[in-house]
C-alpha cells in the first residue's frame, strides 16, 4: 500500500512538472487551435480567393495572464473576414493592426494556453507568394513599443512576452534540422 502510495505521489509530482508554465510568456499566430510550433507545420497555402484559418494564442508565464498589448502584422495579399473574440475577454481597446489591449474578466486569471482571437481570412494572392501573418510590437505601449502581459499578481503587474511564431503563408517557414548519421554525412563528400 504504501509503495503504491509512494508511486502514484511521484506521477503526480512528475505530471504537474512536465506541464509547468515556462518564466517567461509567449504569444504567437496560428493556423488551428492546436499551436503547433513544428518546423513546417505552421503553414497554409490557400488558392487565391480561398478562406483559411489565424489564431492569436497566448501561453502565460508562471504568474499566469489577466492582460495582453499587441498588434498584428496582415500582408496586402490577405483579407480578415471575420473576427472571434475569446468570450472571457472583457475589455478590447484599439484594433488587431493598428495595436489592441484585452484583458480577461475579473478572477479570470488564464493559467494555460488561451487564445485570444480566431480570424477568418481570405487569400487575395496567388499560392506563389510568401507571407506571414504575425504579432508586432503595440506601438501605444508605454514607454516604448512592445508586446506584453499584465499578470494576474497583486496590482497586475506588467512583464515582457516573447514572440513565438508567425503563421507562415505559403512558405515552410524556419528550416527544421534533418536527423542523419556520420557516414550519409561522409558520403556526401
């Protein structure tokens, strides 16, 4: 009994370390609801005139998220057709391009991955050209132009957050590393 005890305190401490929340938050654009960051799976290629998929997700840093300020870069080859707000969001002040600020609703502290907004897009362009939608600094943010988050600690304190990705249009986005070993390495020379 007892080391059955034992066993099952030691997954729990394990599960709840594997999920912690990292020091530092991120925000980034993605194609699904999955936010995935893999090489190359960050990626639409829409025909021209055809509708694809943004979201705005947001992972807080250990002192969970209460408020976000950023803005978003959209290329001229797409069009935002619609726009979803998370439910739970209170307050919007300003617009996605132009720099916004959200905030959750009182003793609405986001502790896990949370998006913010789902866009539908169009793509104006034809699928040979490259784009990337992706967050820019809030250029309204005081002192000086940033993305950022208000954590849900006492006063709500402001902290930095790192970009995460950008949703690559018809590109690949950054290369990933292909797993080899020495002697297909050796054999290419």
């Amino acid at each position: 009994m007892k080391k059955a005890m034992l066993l099952a305190v030691a997954i729990l401490l394990f599960a709840g370390s594997a999920f912690a929340l990292p020091p530092q938050g991120y925000i980034g654009v993605f194609k699904d609801a999955t936010h995935n960051t893999l090489p190359g799976q960050n990626t639409v290629c829409p025909p021209q005139y055809g509708q694809f998929g943004a979201w705005i997700f947001c992972l807080p840093s250990v002192n969970g998220l209460q408020a976000a300020e950023f803005a978003v870069s959209l290329p001229a080859t797409t069009v935002t057709l619609a726009t979803v707000k998370n439910p739970a969001i209170t307050v919007e002040l300003g617009s996605l391009a132009a720099g916004i600020s959200v905030a959750f609703g009182e003793g609405q502290c986001q502790m896990d991955w949370v998006y913010i907004y789902q866009l539908t897009m169009m793509q104006l362009g034809p699928p040979t050209v490259p784009a990337q939608i992706k967050i820019i600094v809030h250029p309204g943010t005081l002192p000086a132009p940033a993305y950022q988050f208000a954590t849900c600690q006492l006063g709500y304190p402001i902290e930095a957050c790192r970009n995460l990705t950008p949703l690559y249009i018809c590109s690949d986005g950054p290369l990933g590393v292909q797993e080899t070993n020495w002697g297909a390495i050796k054999s290419l020379f």
